[in-house]
C-alpha cells in the first residue's frame, strides 16, 4: 500500500471441509494423514447434515453443488481450534450453563424468538459466525469477503447478508454503553501483520453462548500472493474456563460476489409458518 503496508484488499473466501470443533470420533487427532483427508472430504456433507436438528435438515437443498465441493485446511488439521490442543471449545462456567439451559425453546409462532441466523439478521448458522469476530466459516454457506484497505480504515464485507465490519486504524474504544452487532474494532499493525482488537459487542449475539463481555483479538497477516492466515483468539470469562484460538486460512478468488436476498420476514418465514400449521392439522407434534 503507499503507506508501506501490507496490501490485504480483494476478493477471499475461507471455504473448508474442517469443522470449528474437533469431531468426537477424531479425539486425540491432531491432523488428517492425505488419504484421511480425502475420505473426510467425501463424507463431509453427511457429516454436517449429521449434526443438525431433524427440523434444520434440508434434503435437497443442501447438496456438493451448494457447497462448492469444500476441502479442509491445506495443514490438513482435525479443527479450526488450535488453542486448546485438544481442538475443542474450552468449558462453560457454571454461570453460563444455567443461562444456556434456562433459554426457552424456539416458538414458531414468535418469529422474533429465533436465532439471529434464522432470521437473516446476521449470518449465523450451524455454529459459523460469518462476519464474527471471530470470524467463523459458515457451513451452511459460501462464505466469500471483500476486503477494501486505507491507512485510517480497514473494511471487510460479507456476501452473506451482506455484511460489513469497519476497523479503524488507531484510536480508543467507544464508551461501553455503545453496543454494536459486530462490536468495535480497532487495529493496529505489528510488523506485517494486521491486529485487531474487538470488545463492545451487543449482548443480542450470544455466539456459542457468549456475553456482552466477550473480547476478541484478531490477527491478519498476509502470507502469500494469495493467501492471508487468519487468526483469533476469543476471551469471556463469562462464558469459557479460558480463551480459545482459531486459525482459518483466506484464499483469494475471482469469484464475484453477489446480493444476498435473505432478509427478516422474507417469503420462506410464511412458508415456515404454514408448514407448522399443516402439521398440527396432521396431528404431529
């Protein structure tokens, strides 16, 4: 960049097979050998279908073509976890498990009752937080950014939901009583490497279960002419026993990015509403 920095602008997309957690049947497995690697990435959709809850399974909606054949991280690790080494989310605290197990169930009929995902308010599904921080791979989409750099601001914008976080370079945090989706961002630059430091999150997020208090430092640093390592850690000791880390690869791509149409009281809200009616008047629960 003319001010000496490292040029982090274009089009990315952190698309990946490996999953946030270190799946249970991989406990122990720090990395896929090449042909375990490849296995994974064959059953990787059943797999992701797996986990989900019986009412969240789309059938044909989620299909290769929709995912864009994802592979895992070219280090071939089991999670995007690093830190602990055991590539699992560290323990809630008793506090945040009561307040997880005292939420109330999804009322299909309040449709302001549900995730911020399902109500395309923020691009949050199935454990990915699109935009974060920290920034997670959502697997239930493509998750492609456009990165815009000047020497006082730093803007990446999401295809999903269309997105954008805005990092000031320099400066103080806003007072704590200024809440905001994506919290307040600002950056510095330590060698080549873009550091930014994220608290004031709103407390509607909730991601994983966290607070209004959840603190997170992200770490960019350009590693190639195509790549750039992303890195965060995530401290609430409201929510977690310690701080955890993820590392994501950013690869760039011509890939255009396109409008992202979801929007809160959308058609398929109506479609959703209908469908449980249906089912009532079936007799299902």
């Amino acid at each position: 960049m003319p001010d000496g920095r490292p040029d982090l602008q274009g089009t990315w997309t952190n698309n990946t097979a490996t999953p946030l957690v270190r799946p249970a049947d991989l406990a122990g497995k720090r990395y896929f050998t090449q042909e375990e690697a490849a296995e994974f990435e064959r059953t990787w959709l059943e797999r992701l279908v797996g986990t989900l809850p019986e009412v969240d399974r789309f059938a044909a909606d989620l299909s290769e073509v929709w995912f864009d054949g994802a592979k895992v991280v070219p280090d071939r690790r089991t999670s995007l976890i690093v830190e602990p080494e055991t590539g699992l989310l560290p323990s809630l605290v008793p506090a945040a498990r009561d307040r997880i197990a005292a939420r109330p169930p999804r009322n299909y009929d309040d449709p302001e009752s549900r995730s911020l995902g399902e109500r395309c308010l923020l691009g949050a599904d199935a454990g990915g937080l699109s935009m974060g921080p920290p920034i997670v791979p959502n697997p239930l989409a493509l998750n492609y950014y456009r990165i815009v750099q000047t020497s006082t601001h730093v803007m990446i914008f999401g295809e999903l939901v269309h997105d954008a976080r805005i990092i000031r370079i320099g400066g103080e945090h806003l007072q704590q009583d200024i809440r905001r989706w994506f919290g307040d961002s600002v950056g510095h630059w330590e060698g080549d490497t873009l550091v930014v430091d994220t608290t004031n999150v709103s407390e509607k997020v909730q991601y994983r279960g966290s607070t209004a208090h959840i603190h997170v430092v992200e770490r960019l640093t350009r590693t190639g002419p195509s790549t750039i390592t992303y890195r965060a850690t995530v401290d609430d000791p409201d929510t977690w026993s310690t701080p955890w880390t993820v590392e994501i690869p950013f690869a760039a791509t011509s890939a255009r990015l396109f409008e992202y149409a979801c929007h809160e009281h959308n058609y398929s809200m109506e479609g959703g509403l209908r469908g449980a009616r249906a089912d009532e008047k079936a007799g299902k629960k």
